[in-house]
C-alpha cells in the first residue's frame, strides 16, 4: 500500500499523493465505525451518509462564529420554538406512560403532536425568515460557536450517536432489514434538512472558510522559519543555481509547494492519532469479555439470549458507538476541506463504498477495515484515470470520431461503480471473510 | 354551491389524479419488492435500479421502433416497446440470479448478507444504466400529452377551475389494474400461482409436497422483471427518464412494502396508494382550496402548506416509522403471498 502512494507521489504529485492519503485515513475511521457494528454484532446501516452528514454539521456548529445580527432577530423565535418542542417531546412520552392502555392513546398523542406543531410554527417561521434575511449573501444563517474546529470531532460524535440513539430505539426490536430501510430513510432526511434549513446550515449556498487547525499556506509562506526549512531542504537544488534572482524564484516556487505539503502532513498527523486512538479503542473492546458476548450474540442470538443477554440493549449501544465513530470521520472529512456542501452527500459516495470496504477489508478485523479503507478509496481515486487509459488503449483501433468510442469515454465515471460493484459481489463470493479475516482468539 | 365544485376540482386536478399515478407506479414497485422478499426472502435494494434498467430498456426498442417509423398514434411508442423490453430485463434478472443469488441461496445465507449482495447488484445496474444511456434526462414520451387539457374542461363545464388529465397518466392506472388483476388472478386460480402461495408461506412443506423450488424462483423473477419494467417506464413517462431518481424510489418503495404488510401483494398496492397520497396531501399548498371555501375575510395569508414538497422523503419515512411502531407487520399481515 505504501508503495502506491510513493507510486503516486513520484508519478502525479507529492500533493496529491497525501491527499488521497488523508481522505484514506478518513475512510478508515469511517470503514472501523461501521465494521463496529456489522463486524462486531451484524447490525445492518445504510444511513452511514446521514451520519457524516451530522459530523460535518458539528464541524460547522463548533466552528463558525456566530452571527450576532441573526441571533438578535431571531434567536429568541428560535430558543422558544426549540424549548416548545423539547415541551412537545415530554408530553407525548408522559402521555404514552399515562395513556398505555387506553384506546384512545394515538389518537391523543397525535392532537398533542399536532397541537405542538402549530404553536412552534407560530414562532418558528418568523424567526427563520428574520435570520434568513440577515446578509444572505454572505451569512443569513445562526452561525456557530466561534471555538477551534478540532472540538467538533467530539460533538460530531456526539450528534451522531444521538439520531442513532433514537433511530435504534424504534426499530433495532425488530426485523434486521427494517433498521437498513430506516437508516436508508434518516439519512435522506438529514440530507434534506441540511440542504433546505437555510437558519441551520445556509443549505445548498453552502459554508465555506471554516478555521483550520493547521496553519494557512499563505501564512506559512511568510514566516521566516518556514522559508529557512525549505531553502535547508533544498540547498543542493538551490546551490545548483547560481544567479540569485534565479534562486529567489525557484525557492519562492519550492515554499508555495512546500506549504501545501506541510498543511497536508499537519493534518495527516492530527488524523492518524485520531485513526489510532479509535483503532486502540475498538480492538482493546474487541477482545475484551464486552466483545466476546457481541460475537456470541452475533453468532447465535437465541443461544445469546437465552444466557441472559439483552439483545437489544447490546444492539443498541453498539449502533450508536459505531454511528458516533463514523460521526467523528464526518466532522475530519469537513475539517479538512474547510466547506460544508450538503449537497455533496451522496449515497453511493458515503454509504456504499464504505461498505465496500468494510467488506473488501474483512468484516471483524478492524485492521482489516483500516486496510479496506486504503485499498478502496484509493481504487476509487484511480480507477477513473486508469479505465480512462484502458479505454484509450482498447478502442485505438478505431477511428477518433467514432460514435462507440467517444460515448465510452464520456462515461469514463460510471466505470467507478462498475469495478466497486464487481469488487463486492466478487469478495463476497470468493472471499467472504475478506483480506484479513477476523481473528478469534481462544484463551 | 359553484365555490365547492371548484374546491373540489382543486383537491381532484392536484392531489387526486397525480397521488393515484404516483401511487400505481409506487405499488407496482413495492409488489416487485414484496415478491422478492416472499419468495427469496430478502429486501432487495437494487430494485429500483432495476426499475431504471427496465426503464432504459423500453427507451432503447422505443428509438429502433421510432427509427423505422413505427408508432402507435395517439399512444406512446413506449407500450409498444414495452414487451420487448420485459422480455430483456427478465433475462437480466435470470442471469444475475443464476451467477449472483443463487450461490447464497444454496448457501442458506442471512438475510442481511443477500441484502448486502443486493447492494453490489445495484452498483453494477447503476454503472450498466450509466454507461449505456448516461446519466441525462430522457423524455421518451410521443403521442398526445394531453386527454383532457385543463382550458377544454374549463370550456365545457364552465367552471373556473380547470382539470387537467395526462394521457399518461390514464395509461399508470389502467396499466396498473390489468397487471394487478392478472397478477391475482395467477395467484389465486392458477395451478403455479397456488404453489407460489405455498411455497412462501412454508418452504419446508411445500418442498416435501413436491414442488419445485427452481421453477418458482424462476417464476419469481419473471414477475418481478416484468414488474420492476413496467413500474420503471410508467414512472418515466409521467415524470422524466433520469437514472438518478430511480435510487431515491427506493425508499417510498420500501415504505409501501412495509405499511402494507412485507411479502403481501395487496398490502404492497394498498401501501402504494397510502405513500403516495399521504406524500402529496402533505406537501400541498391549500391555499387556493380554502380560497374558494372560506369568505373572503378569512382567506389565508400563507401557502397552507405543512410541510415543504422538499421533504417528500419525510413523510414516508414517517409514515414508515409510525407503522413500525404502532403496528410491526404491516397494514395487512405480511410475510406470506
């Protein structure tokens, strides 16, 4: 693997090469996040969109500074409507205990639901438009805390779990394919929400310029410390050239690449301590006795069961530790490219290719799915590049023009999907415990 | 008495017609997805890309059908390219069955790990769609757009409300009630039918009363590709070709199969038209409706809207959810034919 990346370094640029080994790491947290929960205990989540969704709006949340105009319009609209949901929430649980065997019991809920919903309406909608008219251009939106940006891959977490926290409470006690089909379903709605609720996170106009926790280049390249590095570095290279001006510009040149480097390696560190401390954590879990009754519940529920094990409190905890794993990944993605697109949230891109990882990688290893996230993400990254060749390669019989020809490469992309479909179905068939299988250790 | 037939042109024109087209393309969706998961015993995820293959099968014979000047006047060529294009994705399904499912079937896998297979099944149909016929919008509809254009009807009744109907929309439902009749018609008299019913209520007995559980499979997806085909073009003739809507089916679909009851074929139809119609009456502005019925100092100031037509994924899913919790197996009990 890591002659690949040298590969790529020598062959395309040392930038990118560190990139597409940044977004690797992320992937592997993402890929030990859901290996935590079908690894471990077979649980089924198709929703790991969403939950990167909800990381990249802590890293938001966390970040920006707040809008103190839009607060002062609409902040007191907004605290009552969220107070009066919070009232809403109550009330429907004290109802539920109150009423549990009365029939009537839905039909009362449902009138406070509705009831709760018109009176946060009343505030709620005005509030909106207020803060959506506040400088829309560049703001027009809450804004967030104003603290460094590296707290939010803790709240990141933190949201993730809850949503998931509910979501497993009404559907994990039953059939395994529904709690797929209401990830699927939560997913798209956080989608949603975070692309139409302008208040919450400017929606499709998107936030950018989020703070960093590394160094800016543009920084870098004027701190005397920086430059000195990288003339240090290169003295061969600058030592070869012996007009001065000449050596101004090509070390000028080598610092604003220089930099691009050193913010990449920043954050390359940062992400690999947070890569191994989960990576630490997972494992030390999964071979302690917490781990053994995971697998005994995963291998045989009814056996599990029956030794007095609460499945579906141990399923519980173990999707919401997963969905908080893969929030923190979400919370590192936004990090990292510093905006935040909610329409960028694709299915395939979020949730399927990281179970082709989990899957490729070996479900249960989770150095496996570390591994999985690497090889996958990086097959993904290249295998536009190199279909597009094969292509060229294949149809050079056939005249520039051709109508065949031109369409294959037009749909260069979409050999993406082909290769990591077949990738799955082909691992599953043949390997289906992956390249590292899991490992079980007998004492 | 004329302000309530407009109203009520209203709720016809914008929430009635459009909710039963929706909601037939819906239930012939979720009663491929019932089939599948009676029989074979897994949610298939890749169905609605099926949907889109079946659906970019039909554009295809409809452009030779068109290229050699062949039509159907007033119809859409697709009807007439739409056999042709069963047949194709049918022999799609039989060959992903044979190199792909049937392996775990004989395996005895879980059902997540086929749901997971599903999944790779979906990328590859995704990739096949994209490559053949990319991923752009295709309108494939010829013919006349229009049965009842909403001037005539305003014309002929003197109202001022008008009411618009859409050939193709006409074509959904009446589609829609032959496929669903034969298909009940097959399950309930016909010999094959019956064994189908058996099978997917008790595999084991059925197996020692000799049926044969190849032929029902295969039976299973003949149905399912002639469903996924027709449920796919309809919805493309209504709205528009676009290889990317087909995924974002996949969740009304499921949410139909599941209110109605999972593995019931008229809990699939039923929960078709109770997505469909709970999707649009939420989303809809009323404002017009309330314009006719209240007097004019009453009139609403807003949209009368609950919910913006953004979040037509919220209500099925909620629907989903409630269903879930109120009532786990469905409207009607699921599980079997």
């Amino acid at each position: 693997m890591a002659s690949m990346f040298l590969l790529v370094g020598f062959g395309q640029s040392w930038s990118l090469s560190l990139s597409i080994l940044n977004m690797c790491i992320i992937s592997a947290v993402m890929s030990m996040g859901i290996n935590i929960q079908w690894g471990y205990a077979g649980i089924f989540n198709v929703g790991i969109m969403g939950f990167t969704a909800l990381g990249g709006l802590a890293a938001v949340l966390v970040s920006y500074s707040p809008v103190g105009e839009a607060w002062r319009v609409g902040g007191i609209g907004m605290i009552i409507s969220l107070f009066l949901l919070i009232i809403t929430i109550v009330a429907v649980f004290f109802l539920n205990r109150v009423f549990r065997n009365s029939s009537y019991k839905y039909w009362i809920i449902g009138l406070t639901i509705i009831i709760g919903l018109i009176l946060i309406n009343l505030f709620f909608r005005p509030a909106v438009q207020a803060i959506e008219n506040v400088n829309p251009a560049v703001t027009g939106f809450l804004g967030g805390l104003g603290l460094p940006i590296i707290f939010s891959w803790i709240v990141g977490g933190l949201f993730a779990a809850g949503v998931a926290f509910v979501i497993g409470k009404i559907t994990l006690g039953l059939r395994s394919d529904y709690l797929a089909i209401a990830t699927l379903g939560i997913s798209e709605i956080i989608i949603t929400v975070l692309k139409h609720e302008d208040w919450l996170s400017r929606g499709v106009k998107n936030v950018i310029g989020l703070k960093r926790p590394v160094p800016y280049e543009i920084d870098l390249q004027k701190t005397d410390w920086f430059i000195s590095l990288i003339s240090y570095l290169n003295s061969s290279k600058l030592g070869k050239v012996s007009d001065s001006l000449e050596s101004e510009k090509l070390l000028n040149q080598l610092v604003i690449e220089g930099s691009s480097i050193f913010v990449k390696l920043n954050y390359m560190i940062l992400f690999t301590i947070v890569l191994l401390f989960i990576l630490y954590l997972a494992n030390k879990a999964q071979f302690s006795p917490w781990g053994r009754m995971m697998r005994a519940i995963r291998d045989n529920e009814t056996s599990a069961n029956a030794m007095g094990k609460n499945i579906v409190k141990r399923h519980l905890q173990v999707f919401v530790i997963g969905s908080a794993v893969v929030g923190i990944a979400g919370a590192m993605l936004i990090t990292q490219s510093g905006l935040f697109t909610p329409a960028s949230f694709l299915p395939l891109r979020y949730t399927f290719l990281i179970w082709v990882m989990v899957i490729v990688g070996g479900s249960g290893n989770n150095v496996g799915a570390i591994l999985g996230g690497f090889v996958i993400w990086f097959v993904w990254i290249e295998a536009a590049p190199v279909s597009q060749y094969l292509i060229e390669i294949l149809t050079a019989a056939l005249h520039d023009e051709n109508k065949f020809k031109l369409h294959l490469i037009d749909s260069v992309p979409y050999f993406r999907y082909l290769i990591m479909g077949s990738v799955l179905l082909l691992i599953m068939r043949y390997r289906p415990k992956g390249i590292l299988p899991e490992k079980v250790r007998h004492s | 008495m004329v302000d309530l037939v407009n109203a009520l042109i209203v709720l016809l024109n914008y929430i009635f017609i459009p909710a039963l087209s929706y909601g037939s393309q819906l239930a012939l969706g979720a009663l491929g997805v019932s089939f599948i998961y009676a029989i074979l015993r897994f949610a298939n995820f890749s169905h609605g890309d099926l949907m889109s293959f079946g659906a970019m099968m039909t554009i295809l014979f409809t452009w030779v059908l068109q290229s050699y000047g062949i039509s159907l006047g007033f119809l859409p060529t697709a009807i007439l390219a739409l056999p042709l294009a069963i047949f194709a994705t049918i022999l799609f399904c039989l060959v992903t069955d044979k190199f792909v499912f049937r392996h775990y079937r004989t395996k005895k896998s879980t059902p997540v790990v086929l749901a997971m297979i599903s999944i790779g099944v979906m990328f590859v149909i995704q990739a096949i769609v994209r490559i053949i016929i990319g991923p752009d919008d295709r309108q494939f509809f010829d013919g006349q757009k229009f049965i009842m254009k909403a001037k005539q009807f305003k014309e002929i009744t003197g109202l001022s409300e008008g009411l618009a109907i859409k050939s193709t929309q006409v074509i959904t439902i009446f589609v829609t009630i032959i496929l669903v009749s034969l298909l009940f018609w097959f399950l309930q008299r016909t010999r094959t039918g019956k064994s189908m019913r058996a099978f997917s209520d008790n595999e084991d007995l059925a197996l020692l009363s000799g049926i044969n559980p190849d032929k029902v499979v295969f039976i299973t997806w003949l149905i399912v590709g002639a469903l996924a085909t027709v449920a796919g073009t309809l919805y493309g003739l209504d709205k528009s070709f676009k290889p990317f809507t087909y995924l974002g089916l996949v969740l009304p679909i499921f949410a139909s199969a599941i209110v109605g009851g999972i593995g019931n074929p008229i809990g699939a139809v039923v929960g078709g038209y109770v997505i469909a119609f709970s999707e649009i009456m939420v989303t809809y502005a009323y404002k017009k409706f309330f314009i006719y019925l209240l007097p004019q100092s009453l009139e609403p100031s807003g949209l009368v809207q609950l919910l913006s037509t953004d979040y037509k994924f919220a209500v099925s899913f909620s629907i989903l959810v409630i269903v879930l919790l109120i009532r786990p197996s469905g409207i009607f009990k699921g599980r079997t034919l």
